[in-house]
C-alpha cells in the first residue's frame, strides 16, 4: 500500500469528475500556481496498486510553481472513481485505454505522463498501444516500477491477498495490509482505511495477477520514441533499484535515483522528486504547451 504522510492540498488543487467515452473518472486538476500563470505544460498522474490521486499531493505545490498543470487520476476500481463505467474490465489493456480515454478529455494537447509503480506498467501498455501518438504523449515517466515482476517478497504477499479477496470482506482485511507505522496521523490513517473499503475487490485481484505475471516489454517502449525517464527511489523492495536502472539504460531514459525515497519518493522525497520531473519536463526534453 502507498504511504502518506499528510493530506494538505495546494488551495487551490480542484476535485473533477472527467467524462470520457469510456466513463468518468475522479481526479484533482491543479493548474499552475497563480490566476495568471502560463501553463508550460500538462501532467496525467497514475498512482499504483491500492494507490489513489492522493499519493501525489507532497508533490502537487513544487509541480504548479514550476508552471505545469497538474492532474492526478483515481484509475477504474479506485477510491473515488469506483467501477467509472457499466461492466468494468480490469485488464491491464482496458486500464490502458481508460488513461488514453482521460488524456483526451483533458484537451490539453500532449501531456506529460507519470506513472508510479504499478501506476508505470499502465502508462507503459498505454504509450506502446498507442504508437507513442506524439498528439497524446510529450514523455513518460515510470517512477518506481521496474522491468517485470515484482520480488519474491512482494509475490508471496500478492498470492496471500489473492488467497483471501473472493471470500474475506475488505474490512477484515485492512488490520493485516495497513501500514503499521505509529507516526502516522490520525486523519491519513482513517483516509487510508476509507481509501482501501472504496477499493474494487475485482479490481484489485485483478492488479495483483497482473503484478506476478508482468512481462518485460522494455524495448516496445523504447521503440516508441516518446521522451523517456525513469525515477528510481531507494530503498525499493517491490523492484529492485539496480534492475530499474539496468532498464533506464535500456530505454535510453534519463534516470534519477532519489537516495531516501524508498518505494513512494513522491511522499518521502516530495522536493527531489518534483525537481526532477521539472528538470525532465521543461529542461532536458521541452514542454509542449498546452
């Protein structure tokens, strides 16, 4: 589960429902700090398994004063987009589409893309099934989120969880998947439990499958020719650091390791974090203006 420290929100970060052709998604767009900023360009934040649009918001303040606008998305089957559609599909393809779905309703022109962690094997099946349609996408980010599988640690919590999600309720479930961590706040902890009972049951049994059977398509994504980088915070016991770098070679991306920042550097290294998607963004490879 991704941690969260705090759940302060720039003031002024604006709670959306997007429609799409293929359903409305919740989201909090936040444009550049200022009524009259120029936008130097457009992000679509993709958070990870059991994640949500939350788990960008230590980054959101850096990301809008450096002049990009902002949107995090809750994905199909989270916290408070839900099923988005009649007869959700969690196939990662489906999940994939939704993302090309919601770029388009932003009309923003390209944006740049970010997915962390589980969040990257979307934005990287999105990028690879478009082409890298350069009308979609200005770059993609993969932060935390490696090659292929994830450790032998994480498969045999994977299988624990999927042993149990048909026939345990998710409230039985949240004493053994929270965070045990006493720093932290009462107010993130009922967000936290609130964010994991909103939770698709489907949809999570559905990730996690995906998680343990995840292939390596790193040259696909190379192949693509969309700007690429890749942020690596350590330590990392979901992928293995060194692998990640090992494919940040192999896509011919910038690479950034975030030393402290653990699985989520955009909670435990928000500064470093946002400083090096700028950096990638409107210096090394130029924003496309929205």
């Amino acid at each position: 589960m991704s941690q969260l420290l705090s759940l302060e929100a720039p003031d002024h970060a604006r709670p959306v429902r997007l429609r799409t052709g293929r359903g409305v998604f919740a989201a909090l767009d936040v444009p550049p700090t200022g009524p009259s900023s120029p936008v130097r360009g457009t992000a679509l934040l993709v958070p990870g398994f059991m994640g949500s649009k939350e788990d960008f918001l230590p980054m959101l303040p850096a990301l809008s004063a450096g002049g990009v606008r902002v949107v995090a998305v809750d994905c199909r089957g989270q916290y408070e987009t839900g099923d988005a559609s009649p007869a959700p599909s969690y196939a990662r393809d489906d999940l994939a589409a939704d993302l090309v779905a919601v770029t388009r309703a932003l009309d923003a022109g390209p944006v740049h893309l970010l997915g962390h962690s589980y969040g990257g094997s979307l934005v990287r099946a999105a990028v690879i099934a478009t082409g890298g349609d350069p009308g979609l996408w200005a770059s993609a980010t993969l932060m935390n989120f490696g090659p292929a599988g994830v450790s032998p640690w994480q498969q045999e919590r994977l299988n624990l969880l999927l042993s149990v999600i048909g026939s345990m309720p998710l409230a039985e479930m949240w004493p053994f998947v929270r965070t045990k961590d006493a720093t932290t706040p009462p107010d993130v902890e009922r967000f936290l439990e609130l964010r994991w009972l909103a939770n698709s049951p489907s949809q999570l049994a559905a990730l996690a499958r995906h998680m343990l059977d995840e292939t390596d398509t790193t040259e696909a994504l190379a192949g693509t020719g969309v700007p690429l980088s890749v942020v690596s915070g350590t330590p990392d016991e979901t992928w293995a650091p060194d692998a990640v770098e090992r494919m940040a070679h192999r896509l011919g991306a910038v690479f950034v390791r975030i030393e402290g920042g653990g699985h989520s550097p955009n909670v435990h290294r928000p500064a470093e974090a946002a400083s090096a998607l700028l950096d990638f963004w409107l210096t090394r490879q130029g924003a496309a203006v929205a």
